[in-house]
C-alpha cells in the first residue's frame, strides 16, 4: 500500500474541510446552500474516517487488484 498517496489524499481532505468551514460562516443557516455544505463536509468526514482505517489497520483495498 502506498502510504504516502493516502496520506496526501487525507491533508486534501483536511484542507477541502478547512475551506468549507471557513465559507460556512457565511452561509445562512435556512438556505439550500447550508444543506449542501453540510452534506460536503460529512462526505469529506467520511472520507476521513475511510482513510484513517487503511492507516490503523494497514490494510489496503486495492490488494487483491494487484498481479503477483
């Protein structure tokens, strides 16, 4: 598994977060712009939460794909 592409992967996901964060002061709480920032960020959570398993249990998805 190639560690150093996943944790590239996880500091974009961090800083797409951080982006999304800022810009949702913004937003106003009653618009269909907060739900779609909401959702943004729960599927960047996610992405996260996916990311931080490959590295807890080393484990890489893409192993069976791979030739011998």
């Amino acid at each position: 598994m190639n560690l150093q592409f996943w944790k590239g992967i996880m500091i974009v996901c961090v800083l797409l977060l951080a982006v999304l964060g800022i810009s949702a002061v913004t937003v106003e709480t009653d618009s269909a712009t907060f739900v779609i920032t909401v959702l943004a960020a729960l599927h960047l959570l996610a992405a996260m939460a996916i990311i931080s398993s490959f590295f807890y249990f080393d484990w890489d998805p893409f192993e069976p794909f791979r030739p011998d």
